[in-house]
C-alpha cells in the first residue's frame, strides 16, 4: 500500500506538502469482557502557520467474539476548515456525518507480538452552505497494524491503512488516501495513558491529479472506565 501511494506520487509534479499536529482524546468504556463503547474527540490542526484543519468526534460500539474476530458500528461527525491551505484564512467550514461499520480480526505472531486487520466501511454525508446534508460517497478502508507488546505498560505499532472512494460522484479520486505510521503507547496506569505518533497522509484531490503529502504528528490520551467490574 505504500508502494501505491509512492508510485503516484513519482508519476507526476502537483504535490503539497503540509505538517499537521493531532490531538485526541480517546475514551473507552469496558461493559464486559465483549462489549465496549468508544469516543474520541479530535482537534486536528496545521503547523507552522498554525491554524485548524478538521475537528472530529465519533461514537462507536464494538462486540469482540473470542476466536479474535469484533464487529463495531458508528457515528462521526467532522468538520473540514476550508481551503485545506494553511496559509489562507479560513472561508467556510464544511460539517460532515458518517455512519460508519467495522470489521477486526486479530492473531498472534508471538507471544508479544500480534497482527490486526481492520476493514471499515462509511457513508459520508456532506452539509453544503446554506442546505441541508446530502449524501456524498460511500468509501471503504483496510488498515493492517502490527503490535508489539512489550510489557503492561509499554506497546509499539505499526500500520498502514489504504482508502477507496465509491459512489456515482467520484470521478477522478477511487483512491483516496494512504496512511503509514508508527508510535508508542506508555500506561502508567491500567487504564490512563498517553501514546505519541507519526503518520504520513498521502491523499489524491478530486482533480485526479493533484495531491497532498502530509506529516503528522499524533498525541493521543487513552483512558479507560471499567463498569464489569462495578457492574458485579
């Protein structure tokens, strides 16, 4: 998947470059050893000048059966700062609401190190400027991430995550995106922790010939509310 992102990005010259700083706040609550309830909350903004890209928040309720598999299903709402170009200020910025359905499946290499496959499905629905939402496209995502889990409180990841965009309103844009990265997890504490991150965003425009090459970097604070153990 990197190799794709790479090979378009050669073939041709209209590429910008950005660097971007996210900020989530990632809370999980645990009902049970098989279902849990996510949000995060993400404030996504450009570097260097700084000024705000996206907000992001999303709800998600996930089953995870034993044999390694889990299903999720969700909702998410965005809001896009446009011009995507740091240096402009902004001139509208554009709500969006997705529905949004996943499928995971995890198996250990070793002892501490493990493989997870993430397909995702979303309908993203955009809110035009004086109108109402509008459905826009249906796009589907594949992440494989490897974990290294190194001790309780300390874990490495790696991942890379490949986007295609479907529907009659995509033109040039099939592929959307690819996303690689890597970062560490610390938890001090069972169920508080911070993980820091690195991601290249490497994204086609709707022209089919213009792109974006982004750096982020990525500060996650996890924490997690156990109501099982309350609950008996």
């Amino acid at each position: 998947m990197v190799l794709l992102g790479t090979t378009i990005s050669n073939a041709q010259k209209n590429v910008d470059h950005q660097n971007l700083l996210w900020t989530r706040y990632a809370l999980k609550l645990k009902i049970n050893d098989s279902w849990s309830v996510s949000q995060e909350i993400e404030e996504r903004t450009y570097w260097f000048p700084w000024r705000q890209h996206q907000f992001v928040t999303r709800t998600m309720g996930r089953y995870n059966f034993k044999n390694g598999f889990g299903v999720g299903a969700g909702f998410a709402y965005f809001r896009q700062s446009l011009p995507q170009d740091p240096e402009v200020n902004v001139n509208y910025t554009q709500p969006e609401l997705r529905s949004e359905f996943e499928l995971t499946y995890t198996h250990s290499l070793s002892e501490k190190l493990s493989m997870n496959h993430r397909y995702w499905n979303e309908l993203r629905y955009f809110k035009e400027e004086g109108q109402d939402y509008e459905y826009g496209n249906m796009r589907l995502r594949y992440r494989l991430e490897l974990q290294y889990k190194h001790s309780a409180s300390l874990t490495f990841r790696a991942f890379d995550e490949i986007f295609i965009n479907l529907g009659e309103n995509i033109v040039n844009n099939t592929f959307d995106q690819n996303r690689y990265g890597a970062s560490i997890q610390y938890m001090p504490i069972k169920n508080f922790g911070l993980e820091l991150g690195y991601i290249n965003w490497f994204q086609q425009r709707p022209s089919g010939v213009d792109f974006y090459n982004r750096n982020i970097v990525r500060v996650t604070v996890h924490h997690t509310i156990d109501v099982s153990k309350k609950s008996k």
